[in-house]
C-alpha cells in the first residue's frame, strides 16, 4: 500500500484546486451596483443617465457569450457617461484579450480619480499583465491623497507579492472607516498569503454581513470561505461554503461564479475518488469559460484537470493541461498562480525522472512565489524531493528545514503537518523507520482531527503502518482504530475502507485471521459500493493470503488472481507484483509449469515498471513484499528442479537490476543531451511502460525511443555502455567476455545451504554447500571481533588490537567453504567475487589456506593468506564487472592526487546532516576530525611515481577543486577522512566558505561529477561501507563512483591506520606503474607488506579492488627523468661532435692561406 495518493490529493488540491480562484480579480463577479462610503458616510455611485443599462451590459461582458461584438461595442459606445463608456470599453477588450490597449484606456481615467471601485482592480490587474505595473506605481505620486490612493496601493502591493505592505494599507482603509465588502475581501485574501487563515475567516464575515441575497457578490466571498476552511483543513466546512456558493451564484445567474463553485465541488470529488464525476464537471466548467472567454477561468481549470489526471497516472495528459494553464496564467501574468503550476510541472517531471526539468520548474516556482509563503513551501518541498530522488540526502534535508520553518513561521498547522510527513516518509526511505515515527508523532500532535480530519487520517495510518513494520502491533492497533473513528465521523468512504483493508493486512501478520476477515467483509461492501477497484484487488490479494494460511490453496489461488487482474486494470503495479508473487508461490507444488511462466512474468513486470517505481516523486513506504523476493523463490525453484543455469541467470538478474537503470537515468540527466530530448525520453519510457496506451501507440513509442537511443549514443559515445545495462547479461555473454585467465564466482544462499557458481570463458559449475546462511554467520563472526557486532554502524574506532584476526576462524571459513571450490583453480589466476550480503564486507584474500593446531591463531607470521595464491577482485555482479570491463579506457587524461586536508582537531560540525544521520531529529551531530599526519608524505610518494598529475594538498584539498579536476582525471586518488554514521558515508575534505560545495563529498554529489576514470582510490577509513540494500549490495562510494563513470575503485572495509596506509599505496602504485594489472598490483603490494612490515591483515587486507582489473597505461617519472638525462648527453656529444668538426674546418682554412 502506498501512502502518496491521499496525500497528493490534498496537497495539489489546496494549491491549485480551493485557494486558487480567490485571487482572480473583479473579472469573476457581475456588473452590479458597487456602494462605497468615505470616511463622511457618504453613499457614491456611479451617476450615469442609465444606471441599469451600465449594469446590464458589464453583467453581459461578464456572464455571457457574446457572437456580435462590433454590435456590442456599439451599444457601449451608446453610454453618455464618459467614464461608464470608457471602463466598459477597456473590461470588454480585457475579454477580448486586448491587455495593452484596454490598459491604455484605464489608465486615462486614473488622474480623475473614479469612485467605481472595481475600476481600481481591473487597472491594477492589466498594469501586471502588461508589464506596467513599476509605472502604475509611479503614477501614485500624482493622484491626491485619499481613500481611492491607498486602495489602489494596497492592491498594487499585493501583486508585487507584497501581503504585507497589502495589509497594512488595507489596514488604514479600515481605520479610515473606509467599510466596504471589497475591503474586508482582500484584506482578507491578503492574509491567507500569509497563512493566517482564522483572520481571513473574520474579515470574510465582516464581508458577507455587508451583502444581501440579490448581491451579485456574495457568491464570490462564501467561495472564499469554503477555501479557507479547505486550507485549514476543515473539509466539511469548506464543502458547505462550496455548495452554498454554487447555489448562490445558480439563483443571481453569476456565471464565473458558478464556474468557480463547480470547479470547487470537482476537486472535492476528486478527492473521495469520484474522479469521472470531478472530470465532468471540469470539462463543463471549461466550455462555460471559454464561453465568457475568461482566461483567468481556463487557466484555472487546465490546472485542475491536470490535478485530476494526475490522480490515475496519466502523467503526460496531466502535464500538457498544465501547461495549458501555465501558458495562459503567462500570459496574464499572474506570478502567484505560476509558482503552484511550476510545482505541479516539476512533479510529473520528477514522476517521470527527469530531474533537471523538475528542478528548474521547482526553483521557477520559487522565483515565482515571491512573498507568497504557500508558494515557498510548496517549491522547497519539491526541491527537497528532487534531491531525495537523486540520493543528495543532505541537501533534500536542507530544502525541507527551510519549508518547515516557514510553515511555523506563518503558523500554518497544515503546511507544518505536510512537511513533517515528507520529513518521515523521507526517513522511512533510509531505512529509518524509528526516526520516520518521530516525525509522524510530530505531526500527530500539531494537529487537530477536528479542524483537519482528513490529514489526521493519512497520519494515523501512516503511524499504524510503521508500528506494524516494527512488530508494535498494539500501538499499530491504537492507530488504526483511530483513523476508522475519524473516517467514519467525516464520511471519508475513500480512506475508511483503505484503513480497514490495510488493517486486515496488519491482523494477518499477528496471526488473528478471524478478524482479518471481519475488517475484509466490511471494507469489500464498501469498495464495491463505491467502486474502488484499487481497493478491491487489495483486498483480493489479502483474502488469498488467508485462504494460503489455512491451507485453502484452491480459493487462495482464486483471490490471487482475482487480485491480478483487478490490479492490471487499475495499473496499481505494486499489488499485481505481490499477487503474480503469490500465484508462483501457490503453484509451485502442484503445477511447476505454471509456476515457472507465474515467477517469470512478474520478474518481467518488475522490471519492465522499474524506471518510474524507482524514480516516482513521493518518497512511498510499502509493506509489500520486497522485489528480491520474486527473484529469490524462482532461483530457489531452478535449483530445486537442478536448472543450475536459470538459476544462475536470475540471480545475476537480481544483483544487477537497480544498478543497471540507475546508470542510465543518471548518466542521461548529467549528459551533455539537449534536455527537451531526455525529457521525451523519459516520457517515451513512461508511456511504453505504463499500460495506458493501446499496440499501435506503444509500437510508436517504441520506435521514437530507438531513434532517441540511437541519437544519444551517437553524439556520446559513451551513452552506449549506459543504454545497454538495462539489461543484465545472460551466462553465454558473460562467458564470452571473460579472458582465459578470469573465472567469476558467486554465491546464493538460504537457510539451509550455500549454492555457489564458478563461470569462466569455456566452462560453467555449480555446487551445493550445506552450510546455511546462520551457520555462515557464525563462522564470519568468530574471525574478528568487528563481524560480531554492528561495530561498522557505530563511531568506535577500530586499531590493530579490538581487530584481533583470528587465524583458526579464517582457516575453518576457508576449509568448509572455499577449499574444494577453489581447489581446481591454477594459482595466478584472476578471481572476481560477486559476493551475497552475508560476505560483503569480508576481505576472501585474508583467509588461512593452511593451518596447524600447533600454531597460534594471533600469530601471523606463519601463516598463508589466500592472497598469496589468486589476485582477487570484486564486483556486484557479473554483468557490471563485464560493462566496466568494456567501457571506453581513458588512455590520456591526469591523475588527480588529492590528499592532507586542512583539518584542525576543532570540531566539526553536521548541521543539516545531523537530522539525516541521528536518531533524534532535533539532535546536533558533532565529530572530532584530527590531523592525517601522514596524508601528505603519501600524496608527495605517489606524486614521485607518476605523471601528468595534479595535486591538491591542504587547503587546496576543496570540494570545490575536487569537481572541477575530477571529470577526465584516468586516477582518482583521495588520501582524507571519510566517516559513516547510520550508514550514510561521507568523504571530508578542507573546509571553504563555499555555500554549494561545503567539504562534505556525498554519494548524490559523486554521481553527478561525470567521470571517466580508469580508477578511483579511497584511501581513507571505512570507504566501502554504508547501506546494504539486500539485491544492491553495499550502497555506498563505490555505487556511486561506478554511477558517476568510474570503471573501478579501491575502498576500505575498516578503520586503517594513517602510516601505515601511506607506506601501503606507495607499494601499490609502484607495482602499477610497473605495468601490473590493478588486481596484481594490489596483490602484490600486499605480498609485500606482509612480509616487510606487518603479516597482521589488519593493516593489509582492509583495501579491496572493486571493478575493472585492467592495467593503467602511463608514463612514470623516472622515465622521464631517463629520457631527459638521455636526451641532455645527445646534446652534450653533439655539442662536442660539432665542436671538433668546427675546430678541424679551422685548421684546413689556415692550411689553405699559408
């Protein structure tokens, strides 16, 4: 189940839907008779010869559709009254879409100072459009003093996006005893633009009491009233005020009005799920505008609708309506209106993975939002998501600190609420489903269910998901009491019968499946009723899983599928994944056929959807079965039925899936493509993948695809390698790109043994292990003390003496797992392993391969390492080592030394990150960094050995000088501190002012950095570490480097001790520059300092070689000093050379003379 529906609803739906319509100026009511009262209490009207003709015809320029228009200009032009005339001349030509010309016309009768006070808002509304608005208030200085200035003021300053200076000239109208509706109207709508909503309420009913039945007015401000009930929440209230208004404006025959009211009830079906209904008032609502030609109307509308399509997936339609609208509201420029739409463009960019459309959008919208905070918070938020998508935790926690204090700035209860919400779900995506409470539990106590039932909902329900994925099933039981209670007090059918069905979820976890049942009953009544087919193959696929419970198979089978087809019609891929799941499952025992075609097809649905699921805006929590696990039960069905090949190509499929896709969504984003084309891209993808679109349209998607693909890779190159890794490579292709000398081995393990794989270029074995996953565990454990605890989670630093190798233990790992497996493998030979979770952070190389009971298991000078035997290597999957390994070399680029930042042992501190990395959000994280006091003999070591390098030491050591070197570097080497806090790893460079790059290298900021480089080391603590994700493996640096179009990396598996490393990497690069392979040279290096400094694997065995294993070509430095002291001695004997051939030419010339 996922969480985003609801609350997307509600989100776009406040923003676009009820509080839009309010700030459309006096174009929306008719021409009645407008009263004012200056501070005298005299009542001023317009004084034409024909009051009602004036009234009849604005009515008519307003409400109704005019064919003849020279014929109705004609009976304007009929007024004797010059003002009458002139201001329906302008208002009429507005309509027509004259801006400029009916601006000019206003304009002319400002130094009269007309008492018609709509007058005031039409002049203002066109300066804004035209684009003279700077000269509109310049004229101000001009016009004398009163009332009529000040009003005129007040709404100028509203559309420079000033509310407070709005307010308080607004505010000396009222001291002024300047009382009009008008005047509480926009006061009013002025501090909505601040959040203060119960102000708003106040000065709204200030203005109904000065209005009657018959005034054409009144609608417009009930509207108002229903919006900011809707702002704040109050759901039921706020359709009360909607109905009442749409049936005032039925009854005056108030056509824009009628318009805005049906606009307002569409978006609350919409939001209980009556979305054909919401269309079609929509689309009844948009030909009555366009039959008024009021542009403000449409604008309105095409947002609106975009809201509602966007509601089913129909992500391209939702985004051209909204264009629509953004055009129009373009046109009219209205800033306000243009920072929502550019926050919904931006989401169905980033729903469709185009990121630096969204990002441009969102920040558009920020530009557009002004002083507007609900445009701010809006934008912010959206940013914040763009850069959760893209893996830059710590700006995405940036971006929404900064929405969460404005939303508290402007005590904006719902607005805090939502950002809290984001805050969580962001957490839960992290993997930290305790912090992601903390900040629902915030929610939960800001608001009130009274005042805004239908968030309190999504809260509790959000609240009760997570207590359950915690096993805190009395607490998940509380809350989800309380959201039945609460969605049964509003009628919110929608999220009652959601609730009911996810509970029942919740009752099938603990076992209790009698009530399980009774909660399924009632929730199916509900979902038939109403027609919630989403809803309904839910509650399908949770019946079967009943029925499975109690051995029912044939009606579980039923259910299941039943969910299937239910959950295809309804595209809710997520649940046809689970219920195709399901149906494999089921069948297995009796039907294998079956169950081979059911695991097979939703393995090609997973992946098939992939794109969009991995990139969707909304940070979704699910408590739907992993997608490891479809892989994982048809491996284990292959094997048992010893189709050791099948079982071998799903699980490379497994391993390689996220990483392959993410290679080429953000190597596409980071490109040099023109954007509009990745984009369509993106679209193209979505649309094919999506279902929506019949044979003949995907077929035409497709082809437009391949032409895109094709124009990519041929302006890139290097776009070949990434469009390719979609796909990962069966066993014949990986068989066909491995050298004679490689044999690639992987490993598949469950509960009761270990399946191993050995692939080479010729031949392909697989053997069974009978040694279970805890048993594993157990034996990795007893090696040293660091695999015993979650030792690599915490801050506790790691020395020789808590690392206490334990020789016997890495002998006995070795014996009962890798001995017969490697037994048949020549010495020498290149060993690439692609390691289960179980081993990820095991060095193969530092286990025992011989081992007498006599010996000491802590003294290691006896012993031999495996690494004495294979160069070994490491990768996620055989697929990505094969892409690394093809990919283009970069055979003239520098080598980049970085090394010795400026670090004082001061504190450092994690502001935004700490809310990331700690559990307690509120908490400030603080860290001790101390001097690498060996850091730079290491950089100036290697800068000895190699050419055509940069080096950055010290304070040069910047983040900011990192990226601009690192793009066309062939090495990357980082001698510097690297930390990791609850998973999250962090390369730490020389501290600057910069405000972009602060020192702090990110895994979202090293994707972005457009390498191709040869390789990539990380000399530093724990570099390898972070996440593991259970199909991606380790999701850290070397994930992220590989992204970023590194082709292979070093990395550490533990703290390492700065001397010693520094003697380390010189070895190595020795070795490199000596022609070595990356493999052999690391083997090599550590050969070495086993046996001329320490043979304790502690110091040794902590950097691991991930990636391409091929040699770097480069010049040395002694060969060059070579070559120049060769090439100085040919001058010097040539000098001497002509030096005797001139002394010889001398001598003969004398000869000649005497």
């Amino acid at each position: 189940m996922s969480f985003n529906h609801h609350l997307k609803i509600i989100l776009l739906s406040i923003l676009i839907g009820a509080a839009g319509l309010a700030n459309l100026s006096s174009s929306y009511e008719a021409g009645n008779k407008t009263h004012l009262q200056n501070s005298k209490n005299q009542n001023f009207v317009i004084e034409g010869e024909n009051q009602s003709r004036f009234d009849e015809l604005e009515y008519s320029i307003r409400n109704k559709k005019i064919d003849d228009k020279s014929s109705f200009e004609n009976e304007i032009l009929k007024l004797s009254n010059e003002f009458e005339k002139e201001y329906l001349l302008a208002i009429f030509k507005k309509r027509s879409g004259e801006f400029q010309e009916s601006y000019n016309i206003l304009l002319k009768l400002l130094p009269s100072t007309p008492i018609y006070i709509r007058y005031y808002e039409e002049l203002v509304e066109l300066a804004n459009i035209t684009d003279n608005l700077n000269r509109l208030k310049q004229k101000l200085n001009e016009l004398v003093n009163n009332n009529y200035k000040l009003y005129l003021k007040g709404i100028i300053s509203y559309k420079e996006g000033s509310y407070e200076n709005a307010i308080k000239d607004f505010q000396k109208l009222i001291k002024d005893d300047f009382l009009t509706k008008e005047v509480y109207y926009w006061l009013a709508y002025f501090n909505r633009g601040i959040g203060n909503y119960q102000k708003g309420l106040d000065l709204l009913n200030k203005a109904s009491r000065l209005t009657d039945a018959t005034d054409l007015y009144a609608p417009r401000i009930t509207l108002e009233i229903g919006s900011l009930y809707y702002l704040s929440g109050n759901y039921e209230e706020a359709y009360k005020y909607y109905k009442k208004g749409y049936d005032e404006a039925l009854e005056l025959k108030n056509l824009p009005s009628e318009i805005r009211g049906l606009t307002d009830l569409a978006i609350i079906k919409d939001e209980t799920g009556d979305v054909e209904a919401a269309r079609k008032n929509l689309l009844e609502a948009i030909e009555k505008a366009k039959t008024i030609e009021n542009l403000e109307l449409l604008a309105h509308l095409y947002s609106e609708i975009g809201v509602s399509y966007s509601f089913t997936n129909e992500l391209i339609k939702a985004r051209d309506y909204y264009s629509k609208s953004f055009n129009l509201y373009s046109k009219l420029n209205n800033r306000e209106r243009l920072s929502y739409l550019s926050s919904n463009i931006a989401s169905i960019y980033l729903q469709t993975a185009s990121y630096k459309e969204a990002l441009r959008h969102y920040n558009d919208g920020l530009n557009y939002a002004g002083e507007n905070v609900l445009g701010q918070i809006l934008n912010l938020t959206g940013i914040a998501d763009v850069y959760t998508n893209m893996a830059n935790y710590s700006k995405s926690l940036e971006y929404y600190n900064k929405a969460r204090d404005l939303a508290k700035s402007i005590n904006d209860i719902s607005s805090v609420a939502k950002v809290e919400i984001g805050l969580g779900s962001l957490y839960y995506n992290i993997n930290s489903p305790k912090s992601s409470l903390n900040f629902f539990y915030n929610a939960d106590k800001i608001i009130k269910p009274g005042d805004m039932p239908f968030l309190a909902a999504d809260i509790y329900l959000k609240i009760a998901t997570v207590e359950t994925s915690l096993k805190n099933y009395k607490t998940a039981e509380e809350y989800f009491n309380k959201g039945l209670k609460i969605t049964e007090a509003t009628g919110d059918i929608y999220y009652n019968t959601l609730t009911r069905t996810e509970f029942a979820n919740a009752s099938i976890e603990q076992g209790k499946l009698s009530k399980a049942e009774s909660l399924l009953d009632e929730a199916v009544k509900m979902a038939r009723e109403y027609d919630f087919k989403q809803l309904i193959g839910l509650q399908e696929l949770y019946f079967g899983k009943i029925n499975n419970i109690e051995g029912g198979y044939e009606k579980a089978l039923k259910h299941f599928k039943k969910a299937y087809n239910f959950s295809s019609v309804t595209n809710d891929f997520n649940n046809q994944i689970e219920a195709g799941f399901f149906i494999a499952k089921t069948e297995v025992k009796n039907n294998p056929v079956e169950a081979e075609k059911w695991f097979k097809s939703t393995i090609e649905l997973i992946e098939r959807i992939s794109n969009p699921l991995v990139s969707n805006s909304e940070v979704q929590i699910s408590h739907f079965a992993a997608f490891n696990e479809v892989y994982k039960s048809l491996i284990n069905f292959y094997l048992s039925n010893n189709k050791t090949k099948e079982a071998y190509n799903y699980l490379e499929r497994s391993r390689s899936r996220n990483t392959l896709q993410n290679l080429v969504n953000l190597k596409l984003i980071n490109s040099n493509i023109d954007e509009r084309k990745i984009t369509r891209y993106a679209d193209l993808k979505w649309m094919i993948e999506s279902k929506l679109y019949d044979d003949e349209d995907v077929n035409k998607f497709t082809g437009e695809l391949d032409t895109l693909e094709k124009e990519f890779t041929t302006k890139n190159k290097n776009l070949v390698r990434i469009m390719d890794q979609n796909q990962a490579l069966n066993l014949q292709n990986i068989q066909n790109n491995l050298e004679g000398d490689e044999t690639v081995i992987s490993f598949f393990i469950t509960d009761d043994y270990i399946q191993s794989f050995l692939v080479d270029s010729s031949n392909f074995k697989s053997e069974r292990i009978y040694t279970g996953r805890d048993e594993l565990i157990s034996l990795i454990k007893e090696i040293t003390p660091l695999y015993k605890s979650i030792i690599t989670r915490d801050e506790l630093f790691i020395n020789q003496d808590l690392f206490a190798f334990n020789a016997r233990s890495a002998g006995k790992l070795y014996e009962i797992i890798f001995k017969d497996l490697l037994k048949n493998i020549p010495d020498g030979r290149k060993i690439i392993f692609s390691l289960p979770n179980e081993l990820l952070i095991v060095p193969i190389e530092f286990l025992v391969t011989d081992w007498d009971d006599d010996q000491s298991q802590y003294y290691y000078a006896d012993k031999t390492f495996l690494i004495e035997k294979y160069p070994i290597s490491y990768t996620p999957s055989a697929s990505i080592y094969i892409r690394q390994k093809k990919s283009e070399r970069n055979t003239g680029g520098k080598i980049l030394l970085v090394g010795d930042p400026d670090i004082t042992n001061k504190e450092f501190t994690l502001s935004y990150r700490s809310g990331l990395l700690e559990d307690g959000a509120s908490s400030m994280r603080n860290i001790k960094l101390f001097p690498l006091e060996f850091s730079k003999d290491e950089i100036i070591s290697i800068d000895a050995l190699v050419n055509n390098d940069v080096v950055l030491l010290s304070k040069d050591a910047t983040e900011t000088n990192l990226k601009k070197n690192a793009p066309g570097s062939k090495i990357i080497h980082l001698s510097t501190h690297s930390f990791l806090y609850k998973d999250q790893p962090l390369i730490i460079l020389s501290p600057t002012d910069d405000r972009i790059n602060d020192g702090f290298l990110e895994m979202g900021e090293i994707v972005q950095m457009n390498l191709n480089t040869e390789l990539v080391v990380l000399s530093s603590c724990r570099s390898g570490l972070g996440k593991i994700d259970e199909a991606e493996g380790i999701l850290g640096m070397q994930k992220s480097f590989y992204e970023a179009g590194a082709n292979s990396i070093i990395v550490s598996l533990w703290d390492v001790n700065d001397k010693y490393t520094a003697i380390f990497m010189k070895i190595f690069y020795k070795h490199l520059t000596g022609g070595e392979n990356k493999t052999e040279a690391l083997r090599l290096a550590k050969i070495e300092f086993i046996k001329n400094y320490s043979p304790n694997p502690y110091y040794w065995s902590a950097f691991i070689l991930a990636g391409d294993v091929s040699k770097i070509q480069f010049t040395s430095k002694q060969s060059d000093m070579y070559y120049y002291i060769l090439g100085v001695f040919i001058l010097i004997a040539a000098g001497l050379i002509l030096k005797q051939r001139y002394k010889l030419y001398r001598q003969s010339q004398s000869l000649k003379i005497t």
